[in-house]
C-alpha cells in the first residue's frame, strides 16, 4: 500500500514549511506551553517556587473578581457577536443590491475603514463621544430628540454596553466584506429559479442566501467570538476615569484579558496570572469547539 508523502517534493518547499513551523511553535505554541508550565508556580518579582495546584486553588475558591470577569467577558460577547453578524449581513445585503460597481467599491471601502484604523485611536475618539452630560458628541445628538443624557462609561448599566457598541461599530465593516464576498459567490441561477416559483425576497433569503452562506457566517461568528473575548484595548482606553478606575465602574468592564493583564503585568503576579491564562484558554477552546459541532451539524442538517 502506497502512503501518500504529505511534505513537499521539492526542498524549497520543506525548508518554507520548517520555517513556518518554527516561527508557529515560537510565536505561539512556545508561551502557551510556557503559560501552563508557570501556572503550577508562584512566580513574582524575585520569587519563583514550585506551589503545585495552589493557584488553581485560590482561582476556584477565593477569587470571586475572577468569576465576575468572566461573566462580564460572557456578557460583551453576547452582545458583540449577534450585532457584528447582524450590522454585517445586513451592510453586505444592502451594498450587495448596487449594481454600479464603482459606487459599491466606495460603500465598501467607506464601511471597512473602521476596521483598518487602529483600535487605539478609535477607542479614544469613541472615549470623547461618550463623555457624560452635554459634553459628548452622543449625548449632544440626543438630546436634539429630547432624550435624557447618559453617563455612559461612569454607570454599571452602560459602560459594558458602550464598548459593545463600538466594537460591534468597528467590526461590522469587515463582517459585511466577508459576506458580500459570500453572496457575490452565489449562483444568479438559485434566485432566477427561485422567481420562476413565485418565491418572494424573504423565502428567497430564508432558502437560499442562509443555507449557502452558512459556512461564511460560521468563520464571522467563530472570529468574533473569540475577538470579543481577547478585548483588551477598549477597557483600557476608554475606563481610566470610571468608578475604581480602569475595568469599573463596579468590574462591570473588567474583561478576562485585562483581568489577566491587571494580575501578571500590573500586580507583577506571574504565576497566578498564568493560571488565570490557563483556565482561559481552555474555556475559550472548549466555546470554539462547541461553536464547531454546533454550526457543522446545522450546516450538514
């Protein structure tokens, strides 16, 4: 029986394979695996001792602030993921109706800009927006509809929100390109078909657009679900003035990666952060998976 040789045939070809397989082990696999090994220590500023399971310990039993960030991580993405799939399918489905292409090239382009632009700069853009009373650009246009000011980012019940909302702001620009990729892709034949059987817009969405394009809003729910939970710019950007300072007011923003951040780099507690890291890492593998059974058994349904 003859085994198929997965490796290139030519040299040029392996030594590039090497070589991105040495930059993937160091880039990436190499801290993982150097995450797991410093989370069994209490590893700190002149201080590296063996401690066993005794951070995970703490993390289960005595850390409650490690609970809530996950909650709040949970919540952001729930908010995050159906608003970027939603903007996004909906800005592709709209632009997708222009037939002058040139026209449909600036939507595009004037729609995806967000995404490019540094999450920095927006979110400190997006920070003076948001400012409280009449002093913010948000506030400002609501009240020309006689809507009450919002203190956006200083309340529990909308500074969470308020980074959803730009996130969702940023994103949607490169969702909508991957769907408008998507339904460009589509055979013209399905909806000729589908008009010749007197289908009206929403079957013809509801039968044809869903079902084929299935496998892009998989790969647009999976990257954004883990975007949301790797958030890290916005709460550190735009909460410095919050109540408790940066992740309040109240945790209500404190996000498992700048919880993570807070406790390894800010506190200088290594070994606990990485068992913080650990656990993270696990639960988000263990929610990308299940997103992947979930969407392939939809999908071959």
């Amino acid at each position: 029986m003859i085994t198929e040789n997965w490796l290139p045939k030519h040299t040029t070809g392996r030594m590039v394979l090497l070589f991105a397989f040495l930059f993937m082990f160091g880039m990436i696999w190499f801290p993982i695996l150097e995450m797991f090994y410093w989370s069994f220590f209490v590893k700190e500023p002149g201080i590296f001792e063996f401690a066993g399971l005794a951070n995970f310990q703490r993390l289960f039993t005595k850390d409650p602030i490690f609970w809530k960030s996950l909650q709040v991580t949970f919540s952001f993405a729930v908010m995050v993921v159906p608003g970027v799939v939603g903007l996004g399918l909906g800005l592709a489905l709209a632009v997708n109706t222009i037939k002058d292409t040139t026209i449909r090239g600036l939507f595009t382009v004037s729609f995806f800009t967000a995404y490019v632009v540094p999450l920095v700069a927006i979110a400190l853009v997006w920070r003076y927006i948001y400012l409280p009373g009449k002093q913010g650009l948000l506030n400002v246009i609501m009240d020309w509809f006689g809507i009450s000011p919002i203190r956006w980012l200083n309340i529990s019940e909308w500074a969470l929100r308020s980074l959803a909302i730009l996130r969702i702001w940023k994103e949607a620009g490169y969702a909508m390109v991957l769907f408008l990729a998507g339904l460009q892709a589509i055979p013209k034949e399905f909806y000729e078909a589908a008009d010749v059987d007197g289908a009206n817009s929403w079957r013809r969405f509801l039968h044809i657009t869903v079902p084929l394009l299935t496998p892009m809003i998989a790969f647009v729910v999976v990257i954004t679900t883990l975007g949301a939970f790797l958030a890290f710019t916005e709460v550190y950007v735009m909460t410095p003035e919050a109540g408790g300072g940066r992740g309040g007011p109240n945790f209500a923003t404190n996000l498992m990666a700048f919880h993570i951040f807070n406790t390894a780099i800010a506190y200088g507690h290594e070994g606990y952060g990485s068992a913080m890291a650990a656990v993270f890492f696990v639960i988000m593998v263990a929610v990308g998976y299940g997103q992947y059974r979930f969407i392939r058994a939809t999908y071959e349904y």
